[in-house]
C-alpha cells in the first residue's frame, strides 16, 4: 500500500489506499459511505446482486484498522444502505462476527441521508450515533459537505470520483480524494456504490487511488494518455472498475 502524508488544518493526516483517511494525533480513522447492506438491500426487491461485498469492506476495513492502529474509528454517515440491509441475517451475521474481533475500536457514526432512513445500527454493534456537525478540533466532521468558519470539514456523500483517460484512450473513474482550503472529501469506503464526479477546482488538490496507491492529480485535470503513472495505464488494459 502506498498513502500519502498532508498537513491540513496544522494536523498531519494520510490519504490511505483503503480509500480512507487517517488521523494520527487522534489515534482516528476517518470513513464515509460504508453502505453496508446494499447489495441484500438490492437482493430483497428481486435484483441478483452477488454475496460477498459486505465481507471484501470489511477485509478492506481490517487492513486499515491494523495497519494504522487506529483506537477510534469515525464514519461520515450512510453506514447502511437502506432498512432492508440493516435487518438483513446475513449482513448482519458478518457484523456482528467483525465487531466481536475489532472490540477495542471505538466507532462513531455521523448520520447521513440513508442513516436516517435506514435507523441506528442494532445495539450490540457497539456503534455511537451522533447528528451533524461532530466538532473534533480542528475538523468538523458531517455527512454533506458545507462550509463553516469553526473548522475544516470531512465529509462524504458525493462518493467522489475523476475519469482519467488511459493508453488506448479507455477511461476509468477512479475514487478519488479531493482537499480544499476549507474541507475536504473523502472517497466511499463501499465498493458496491457507484462514484459522483467531482470538478477540482484551481485551489484544491485531488488524489486518485488505484492499484492499492493514492496518487496524485494535478489540478486542472490532465485527461492526456502519458499524464500518469504506469500503475494507471496498466489498469486502463484491464477489467474497469465498476
């Protein structure tokens, strides 16, 4: 895996190839858009969605947790998809399994638009559930981005993504993290949700992930075949990402 170290706000945060952001001073991971449950959500309506992405985020979610060491997990809302995959046995089952081995992480979620449809997460889930704005000097944390004059702002929502064109002129949306002067967005943690396409504009900074790295974009967006690095292009010959 190969992240990337900022400063924002006078904090060291890094943008992780997990599509995650890590807050080192705070002992704090930093998720949003988990959508937990949206593929049973999807299979109760009749759609013949496979099983296994609630396992694959969360084996995606481990490996952040381990590798930085984090003590407090903070999701910036949609933890569930809908009530359907909050109730859902099986999604559930995978849950409960998860939180029994990652007992020792704290874990705050910050509702958003489907939390508030879908309901708190069960109780043995261990899961504290708080409204917008949560403030942690110096961040703001919240589901949709807004701007404040108290804090710099981590949101979600969007489930952020840029095209990019490859070798052969094959484009891919990628997740992608883009940092203002004033906040900030952060990739969806759910890999069965679907990106938003988000325009950088001339002060921010955006960083891609792919191929277990976060890279980075100049700004304004270079669309040319030769502008990244090989990792990209051998992608672009490959399956895209959906």
């Amino acid at each position: 895996m190969t992240d990337v170290a900022l400063t924002i706000a006078g904090e060291e945060v890094y943008l992780l190839a997990e599509r995650a952001l890590y807050w080192p001073n705070a002992s704090t991971l930093v998720v949003a858009d988990l959508h937990w449950g949206k593929a049973s959500t999807f299979r109760a309506v009749g759609i013949p969605i496979p099983i296994g992405t609630t396992s694959d985020d969360l084996a995606r979610l481990d490996s952040a947790l381990l590798r930085t060491g984090a003590r407090r997990m903070v999701v910036l809302g949609d933890l569930f998809h809908a009530k359907a995959g909050r109730v859902a046995s099986h999604t559930l089952a995978e849950l409960r399994r998860w939180r029994s081995m990652a007992a020792p992480v704290e874990i705050l979620l910050v509702r958003g638009n489907h939390d508030r449809h879908s309901g708190d997460p069960p109780n043995d889930l261990r899961i504290n559930c708080v409204n917008a704005p949560a403030f942690v000097p110096p961040f703001i944390f919240r589901h949709e981005q807004a701007d404040s004059s108290e804090g710099y702002g981590l949101a979600g929502h969007v489930h952020p993504g840029l095209t990019l064109v490859g070798r052969g002129l094959q484009r891919e949306t990628l997740p992608c993290f883009l940092v203002g002067s004033r906040g900030a967005l952060i990739p969806a943690f759910g890999s069965f949700t679907g990106f938003g396409n988000v325009e950088p504009g001339p002060r921010d900074r955006a960083f891609v992930v792919v191929e277990g790295e976060v890279l980075e974009v100049p700004v304004p967006v270079d669309l040319s075949p030769d502008a990244y690095p090989t990792a990209l292009h051998e992608m672009s010959q490959t399956d895209p990402i959906t």
